[in-house]
C-alpha cells in the first residue's frame, strides 16, 4: 500500500508560501509558509502534520492491540507533541510526546500499560521517527 502526500512552494524562504494536499483531498491546498511553522501564524505546517499522523495512527494500533486483548475501548483521544529543534546542522524533529486519554471499560491498569507500549512499538509512524517517543497516558474512568 503506498499513500502520498504533495506541497507546492512559490518564492524564496521567507516570504515564500505553499501548499500541502493529500491524495484523498482530505487536505487540498493547505497553506504553509515560514509564519505558520514558526511564528505561530494562521496554516498549516510538516510538524503539526506529523503529530496528527503519530496520533491518528497510535490511536489505530491502540485499538487493535486492545481489540486482539479482548478488549474494546469507548474512546481513544491522543494528542502528539513534535519538537523541532536548531542544531548544527539545520532542523531536526528531535522527539514526540503522545498524551493519552482513553475510556476502556473492565481493564486494569497493569493490562492498559502494557498493552500502551505495545501500541507505541508497533504503531507504523512511531517506527519511522527516529526521534525520542515518550508517552504519557491516562486510564479514564
């Protein structure tokens, strides 16, 4: 299965702007520019992207983690912090910080934070980051 994602960049890197789509035009010309990724401007940018991919799909492998367990949870919320840092080098997303909320009625809390970090292993994206992953997640009642 393959899935793609387009941006398209007009000017230089400062005063320029783009453009970021999604094959399924779930996104269709989103902007991005300078402003938006790093002076909190209005549009979009690749680091709140990437956290809502780690969230969608942390959230996925959680459920069927949970699902193979016997278990089915009323509600899975997850937020993914993405740090982007200076270095020497240029810019690097340097770590990802999951927050957790979910609803799963009848499991303990031993059972919930085993079966947390074998969804944050086996998540599909949390593979590819090769930045820290850390994850806080709450068992709500």
């Amino acid at each position: 299965m393959k899935k793609s994602g387009s941006a398209v960049w007009q000017g230089s890197f400062k005063d320029g702007k783009g453009a970021i789509s999604t094959e399924t035009g779930a996104l269709k010309d989103a902007p991005y520019s300078v402003n938006s990724r790093f002076e909190g401007k209005p549009g979009t940018n690749p680091e709140e992207l990437i956290g809502a991919a780690h969230a969608g799909c942390f959230s996925m492998a959680l459920s069927l983690i949970l699902g193979e367990a016997g278990f089915t949870a009323d509600k899975i919320e997850t937020r993914a912090d993405v740090t982007l840092e200076k270095q020497a080098d240029g810019f690097a997303i340097t770590a990802v910080h999951l927050t957790l909320k979910a609803q799963i009625p009848d499991i303990d809390q031993a059972a919930f934070d085993d079966l947390t970090a074998k969804a944050k292993a086996g998540c599909p994206v949390s593979k590819l980051l090769k930045a820290e992953i850390t994850l806080d997640a709450t068992l709500a009642a």
